[in-house]
C-alpha cells in the first residue's frame, strides 16, 4: 500500500500494554512514516520493526475524526476499529492461526497542527483468552 501525495515524517511510537494481571509491557520505536490528510480524514502509514514482534508488517492509520481505523497486513491482517465508548469486532489473521477479538474505545486524540502528535487508549479482549489488555499507543512526530 502507498499514499499518494504524501509526506514523510519521523515518529516515535509508544505503546503501552497492560493484561488481566496487571502486567506491563512497554514498546518504543522510532521509525519513518507516510503522512497524508484530505478533507475530513487523515492517514498514517508505517513499517512495524523487530521490537513488536510484527517485523516488517505494514500498519495504516485513518481517522476521520471520530473512529480510528488500524489495518495491519504482512505477517499479521488485520482491521480494527477504535471508536470512544463503543465496541468493535475483528479477526486477527496470523502465521499460528485466526483469532477473533473485540476492542472498545477509550479516547482519541489526532493533532498535526506543527508537530503531528496522536494518542490512543483502547481495551483488547481475544476470544480464547479470559482475560483482556488495556492498551495505549502514543505516536509522537520527532524533533527535526
């Protein structure tokens, strides 16, 4: 996949994942993305790197100013929405098999005013699991 008149941006990607237990797992990533805004929608494409597990997966942002669209696709597929307050079902195809999960929405924030800045909180059950993970991504443009 590919934006069309796009710019590209350095960010730093942090995600925070919290399970049933309360355990804590924390990823930082610097890498260079794809920018690019129409009217109404915003995109944010970028290649996942070894920290995640997902090497060399492929992940696409759109938000429309109110629901998050992630599309991931390379050794993991997977579409899943985050919408503040509401519930969203998805399958996460993968190289050990399909897994069916639910996330719900916490807050969103999407700014690119100077400095592109987004955050997002989501809860993230799979269906064979009895517990779920809270999850918080925070993906900041770097300083020049």
């Amino acid at each position: 996949m590919e934006l069309k008149n796009s710019e590209k941006r350095q960010v730093k990607i942090t995600s925070k994942v919290t399970d049933a237990e309360g355990q804590v797992t924390e990823l930082i990533q610097l890498t260079e993305a794809t920018y690019k805004r129409t009217e109404g929608k915003a995109f944010l494409l970028y290649t996942e790197g070894e920290i995640s597990g997902m090497e060399e997966t492929k992940t696409l942002l759109s938000y429309d100013g109110q629901i998050l669209s992630i599309k991931r696709y390379g050794e993991v597929n997977t579409t899943f929405l985050i919408e503040p307050d509401q519930s969203h079902e998805s399958t996460y195809h993968t190289p050990y098999g399909n897994f069916f999960m639910t996330t719900t929405g916490g807050p969103i924030s999407w700014q690119d005013d100077d400095r592109l800045e987004i955050f997002m909180d989501y809860d993230l059950q799979f269906e064979s699991d009895a517990g779920y993970s809270q999850v918080s991504v925070s993906i900041i443009e770097a300083e020049d």
